[in-house]
C-alpha cells in the first residue's frame, strides 16, 4: 500500500465540505473523505444517507452545490472530461445493449478508449474478467442479471480506470459468481488504480476493504479499516458497527 502520510502522494479521490440540496432535502451536508491510492474504499450507509449522490457527483453527473471534489487529481467541476477518461462508474441498475453479444459490447466500449491492437487486447481482458465461457458470444437480451453483471464488471475493469467507482459490484449474483467478482476486484488496485465501492453485503465490504466510511444524513459519521472500526465500536463484525452507527 502506499504510505498515506506522503505528501507528494495525489489522492485518488479528494472531497472536502461536499454539500447538495434537492430542493428542502440535504442530500450531502459537509462531506468529507479520501480515498487513496492503492486502495478499495468502502462507502456504505443506509438508504437515503447520500450514497448514489456521492457516486454520482464523483462520476461528473451531477453539479456540486457547494465543496471541492478532485478525483485524480482533476477537479470534477473544471475539468470533468479528465475527470470522465480517469474513471469507470459502474451503477446499480446499470445494463447491457440487448441487440449485442456480450463479446460485441465490451468492443464497442473499448472503442471509446483505444484502437486497433489496443482495443482488442482490452476486449480479452474483459471476457477474462467477465467469465461468461461460450455465453460470451450469445445476445445479452438472453443473460441472467448475474450474468449481465459479470459483463458490466468485465467492461468496467477491462479500460484499467484510474478510478473504478462500483455500486453494488455482485447485485443478482450467486454464491459462486460473487466469489468470483469480489476476487477480481480485490486484486484490482494498483499504484495507479482505486476502487471506490458501496454495497449494502457488509460482509462483502470486510472483505474486499482497506478502509471504510460509514455514511449517514449526507456526513461520514465515522471511518477507518474494518478492524479499527470493529475496535472503535467494540463489535464482532461492521454489521454491527453500521447498526450501532445509523441507530
């Protein structure tokens, strides 16, 4: 991991006094966190705690009211098209065109990054992480959900983002299939490359997270490694720490 104490070190993710408003709703108010490089980053609260606002806001698809959000190194209201070419935003309810096979759509999203060699390389990379066998080449109109996720995690992770920003990364995946995905993502992060996450499976975000910030009425009440968090709360498990924190 890399030594967060190092000055020179540029954040994967920098929010500072995050604020949003939907009209008499407070949706973030005074958000702060980082997410460093090297590192998956847990995000989790209950619904309506700002969760999709945050995700959102650090993928440029929303305007902040107020605060400062740089995401590698670039802020997301001056320069959010270096923003969009550092990052993946994979959502909860993202899908796949029916009319493609899954092989046809990680190509037609590796068209946006590269070309020629490139391009095609980056495609095998997603049909290794995808794991779909000879499903690979069938339209997606006949995929499962889990399948359909396997893909989109496939095309997600096969542009090697500076920033992977997963929402509910193993949603209708089975035991097995999810095994498979959280090993694909815990082995993402690199010194170029983070994970930000947000699940609900708190079992899934001990597993798979360095550090983890517990996300109520649009604040992080409380963050650290799993373990910390753990010992700060005197809890078996961070099911009982996020219990104990959202009470």
């Amino acid at each position: 991991m890399c030594d967060p104490t190092t000055s020179m070190v540029v954040q994967a993710v920098q929010v500072e006094d995050l604020r949003k408003r939907y009209g008499d709703v407070q949706a973030l108010d005074g958000l702060s966190f980082e997410v460093r490089p090297d590192e998956i980053f847990g995000l989790v609260g209950p619904n309506g705690a700002g969760k999709t606002t945050t995700l959102r806001t650090l993928a440029t698809l929303l305007d902040t009211d107020d605060g400062t959000v740089v995401v590698a190194g670039h802020d997301v209201e001056a320069d959010p098209d270096a923003v969009r070419r550092a990052i993946r935003y994979l959502p909860e309810d993202a899908g796949a065109y029916d009319s493609m096979s899954g092989r046809q759509f990680l190509a037609f999203v590796a068209d946006f990054y590269a070309d020629g060699d490139e391009a095609a390389a980056m495609v095998e990379r997603g049909v290794e992480i995808a794991d779909l066998g000879e499903r690979i080449d069938d339209d997606t109109q006949a995929y499962s959900k889990g399948m359909t996720r396997k893909l989109l995690i496939g095309s997600a992770l096969m542009t090697d983002p500076k920033l992977a920003i997963l929402d509910e990364p193993t949603s209708g995946l089975d035991v097995q299939n999810s095994k498979t995905v959280r090993e694909v993502v815990k082995a993402f992060p690199d010194e170029e490359r983070s994970i930000l996450l947000s699940s609900h499976d708190m079992l899934e975000v001990e597993y798979l997270c360095d550090r983890v910030g517990l996300l109520n009425d649009g604040v992080v009440v409380s963050s650290g490694s799993p373990a910390e968090l753990k010992a700060e709360y005197d809890a078996e498990n961070l099911e009982d720490v996020f219990l104990e924190v959202v009470a």
